[in-house]
C-alpha cells in the first residue's frame, strides 16, 4: 500500500469517526441540533465552515485554470465576488433572518409567500446544490485517478458514500466541524505547494520577469487575455463577473444554513467576515498557481500546448512534478478536503430546505412534529446524496448545468430574497411572477443561444451572452415582482413578516385586518372579527 493510499484512507476514515462521535455525543437528536446545531456555533467555526464550504474543487483547479488563460481579471467571480456575498450577508442580513427563527430560506419564502411562494422558491434553490455536489464527487473520481492512480469511478463512489454517511449522522455540526478540519488541510495543501512551486522556477525574481504586466489587475484593460476590455460590453461583463456571483449567491441556501447555525448575531456577522477573509487570502493561492504556469511555459519548462489544451491541468501538473510521496498525500488529502466539505454543505442544505418546507416551523420555540422532521431531513441527505453520485457519471455537461444552475439563483431568487426581508408591498403574486420571468426568460436566452450554436449551450460562450444571462433575467424579474405586486395589493394582500412562532417582526399595520387564505397565499381581507 502506498503512502498516498494509506493517508487518503486514514482521512476518510477520520470523516467517518467524526459522524459516529457526533452522533453519539448527542444534541443531533433534535431537529434543532440537527438541523442548525442547536444554535451554538461560535464566529470560528463560522468562518472555517463558510470557508470550506465555498472553497471546492473549482476554486482550486478553476482558478489557477482562468488565472493562467484571463490573469486575475478572470478570477472576479470567484473568490472575490464570492467574498463580498459573505460581507453583505454580514451587514445586511443576518439580524432579520435570524430573528425569524427558522431553520432555511424555504421557510422565509413560506412566511412571506405561502405555500405556492415557497415551493416555487425551493425548487428553484436545488438544482445549484444537486448538480455542484455531482461535480464535486466526480472531482474527487478524477483526482485521485490522476494523482495516485486509483479507479476514478469507484474512488468517487467511495467518497461520495462517507460524505453521506457523516452527515446523515452529525447532521449540521458533523458538517461544520468536518468543515474546519478541511480547512487546515487546504491551507496545509497550499502551503506545501506554492513555497515548492517558487523553488521549482528559480525564485521570486524569475516569477517577477516573467509575470504579465496586467496579471494581478483586477479593472478592465484591454490587454487582458479575458476579454474584459474598455468597452461598453467589456465593462458590463466586468460588472456582470462581479453581481453574477456577489449578488446572486445571497439566496444560496448553504451560506443562509450557517448564519441560523451561529450562537448569536454577533457570532454570525463575525464569522461571515472571518469567513470572507479567508477565501480572499486564500483565493491568491490558486491565482499564483497559475502565474506559475505562465512562468514555466515562457522559460520552456514545460509544453506550452499541455496547458493550452486544459489551463487546469497546471495543478495536478505541479503537484506530480514537485511533491514527494508524503506530500502528495498530504496534497491530495486537501484536495479531497476542499471537494468533500463543499458537497456535504450542499447535500444537507438540499435536504434541510425540503424538509423545513413540507413541515415549517421545525426549529421554533413551538415546533410540532420534530422526530418527523428529523427523519425526513435525513432521509433527503441519503436520497439526494447517492441522486448525485448517480447524475455524476451519467448527465453530458454536468458543469454546464452547474453553471446553468448558479444562473438561476441571480434571475430568479434575487428579488424573491431581498423584496422578502425588505420590501412592505412584496406579496406572493408578485414573488411567484418574478421567479417565473427570471426562469423563462433564461430558458428563452437558452433555447436561443442554442439554435445559435447548434447544439444545447447552457455556458455564455462570450461576454455579449454574459451580460444578458447576468442582467436580462434579473431585470425582468424585477420589473415583474414590482408590477404584479402592486396590480394584486387587494386581491392578495401581503402579510407583516413573523418568525415561526407568529410573532410580527416587520409591518404590523398589515395585521389589522385578518387574511383568509387559500391554497397557500392570501386572497382576501376582511375585517378582524368579521371572519365569518
């Protein structure tokens, strides 16, 4: 048995034991401890599992990918726009969501939207989730087979399996704490990597005659291999790289799961920053991975064709050129890491935003039904988890509709999320017509990119495509939410917001009259008392 084998092995089994240990330990045997870990997590572990959560494979290999072929400029979505999510989050939204007492965002969309709002919400949020686990699964197939030779398909299988088995047991803490111990494996991994890197070349002098003089820009330059130039498309792109992801990962459900999860508000805003932090000092490493490339294909230390063929290749390239034995286990082991903390945090917000809107009001002072939603939470992580692993070797272009999938949350939730928390007039209407126009007209750009290229294209093939998949959806959506909201203020008034315990938070002026609802949203005011 090989090193790398022997420590890959030890780490999976670690993952396991944590699941066991929590679940003995107790305090997951609630749906409160299960699902938002009893509301007692401190701004550390916040940000370590905030971290690990958003730092997958794609961050690594991705990055360095478009940092090679676009410079940093290619890197705008992520990790920087990824990062000012988790700042925004801190400032805007974690007091109003924490004060509602509930356990997802399909529950919000339940309190302010009924039942049609917030399965029409929820059922937008999955496909993100499902189709990034299936990537990340497959990632770890394919790593190992590269890196250490082992069977790609039952290697995937093989990790996909503990990552359901850990988190059907610990639930939400097993997540976090697994989280923070893949944390310091990916630091560890970059650790080892980047200083034998910057040996292998000669050293920082040769990397700084050989760096692009616009690789660590982050503005619009018309040099730049991105495309991202001093133009008006070129500059709607660059705004487009930075609101696709920074605006449209507000409604994501794993980021959301961890702010019901802190002890308190303070811990929450602590630890969205903390978290944010990390992955913008971190998210160097890959972009400097990349440069490394650069640098070795201008000193004619490697093929210039390998690369230019698949710009990812450059870390696992690295990775088998420099590393010993031990520390290519090591490497690989936070790899394996940064895949599997990103896929369990997947999996358990798919299954909690199900289960929490069939049965709401599951972590409430007043909550009715816990062992069934606890039950049914853990049935979801099996169900959904081993529907990844399945989708991930059978579905073509499974990273086209991850991508398709992140889309969706800017042109459809956006809206849905802030008017939500913040706008007195939304009401479900307004929210179900909103969530339609920003799906259809995705579908619509779809079909037409489609018939344009002459094949099914889900990725914007260029930045014209870009700002349309961005912008257009969400604005139509917009429009929508405010139009239909406003032509149905009678016919379906909305509701103040209330936490799950029906206490008003927001707008009590819309209390004064008692709303009669049917089939999930209101559809007439009468006056209090006269409900008969």
């Amino acid at each position: 048995m090989t090193i790398e084998l022997l420590i890959i092995l030890l780490y999976l089994a670690a993952m396991l034991a944590i699941g066991f240990i929590v679940q003995r330990r107790g305090g997951v045997d609630t749906s409160r401890g299960y699902l938002v870990a009893n509301k007692s997590v401190g701004p550390l572990l916040i940000g370590g599992t905030l971290f690990a959560t958003f730092w997958g494979g794609g961050t690594l290999l991705g990055g360095a990918g478009a940092a090679y072929s676009g410079h940093m400029l290619a890197t705008i979505a992520d990790p920087w726009a990824s990062g000012v999510t988790l700042i925004l989050m801190a400032i805007f939204f974690v007091t109003i969501l924490r004060k509602l007492k509930i356990a997802s965002l399909g529950e919000m969309y339940f309190l302010r939207y009924g039942t049609r709002g917030a399965h029409l919400a929820s059922l937008l949020s999955l496909p993100t989730l499902i189709f990034w686990t299936s990537v990340q699964i497959l990632a770890i197939g394919k790593i190992l087979n590269v890196l250490v030779g082992l069977p790609g398909v039952e290697s995937a299988i093989l990790a996909g399996l503990i990552v359901i088995i850990y988190t059907y047991l610990g639930g939400m803490l097993a997540v976090i704490i697994t989280d923070n111990i893949q944390m310091v494996l990916i630091l560890l991994g970059l650790a080892i990597l980047i200083p034998t890197g910057i040996t292998f070349v000669g050293g920082i002098d040769v990397i700084a005659e050989n760096t692009p003089t616009d690789f660590w820009s982050i503005l619009p330059s018309d040099a730049s291999p991105s495309g991202l130039g001093w133009t008006f498309t070129g500059i709607m792109a660059w705004f487009a790289a930075w609101c696709g992801m920074g605006l449209g990962s507000l409604a994501s459900l794993d980021i959301s799961q961890r702010v019901f999860c802190a002890r308190d508000d303070q811990a929450a805003r602590q630890g969205l920053v903390l978290g944010a932090g990390l992955y913008w000092v971190a998210g160097l490493g890959p972009i400097f991975l990349g440069l490394l490339g650069i640098v070795m294909v201008n000193t004619g230390m490697i093929d210039g064709a390998i690369l230019a063929e698949d710009p990812e290749m450059i870390v696992p390239f690295l990775a088998k050129t420099l590393l010993s034995p031990w520390m290519m286990a090591l490497f690989v082991g936070s790899l394996m890491a940064a895949i599997m903390s990103t896929a369990s945090s997947a999996i358990f917000a798919s299954a909690a935003v199900i289960s929490t809107t069939i049965v709401h009001g599951a972590v409430s002072d007043h909550a009715r039904d816990d062992k069934k939603v606890l039950r049914l939470t853990r049935a979801l992580v099996v169900v959904i988890g081993l529907f990844s692993i399945g989708i991930s070797f059978v579905a073509p272009g499974l990273y086209d509709l991850m991508i398709f999938g992140f889309t969706l949350l800017f042109a459809c939730l956006f809206w849905t999320l802030v008017c939500g928390l913040f706008w007195k007039r939304a009401n479900a209407p307004g929210a179900i017509a909103s969530m339609a126009g920003g799906f259809l007209t995705t579908v619509a750009g779809v079909v037409v990119l489609s018939v344009q290229q002459g094949t099914l294209t889900l990725v914007p093939p260029d930045n014209e495509w870009t700002v349309f998949f961005t912008f257009v959806p969400m604005v139509v959506g917009g429009i929508l939410m405010y139009t239909v909201s406003m032509l149905t203020q009678k016919i379906h008034p909305p509701v103040p917001l209330k936490d799950t315990d029906g206490v008003v938070l927001k707008w009590p002026d819309l209390e004064e009259t008692t709303i009669v609802t049917e089939k999930g949203y209101p559809v007439a005011q009468v006056a209090a008392g006269d409900e008969d």
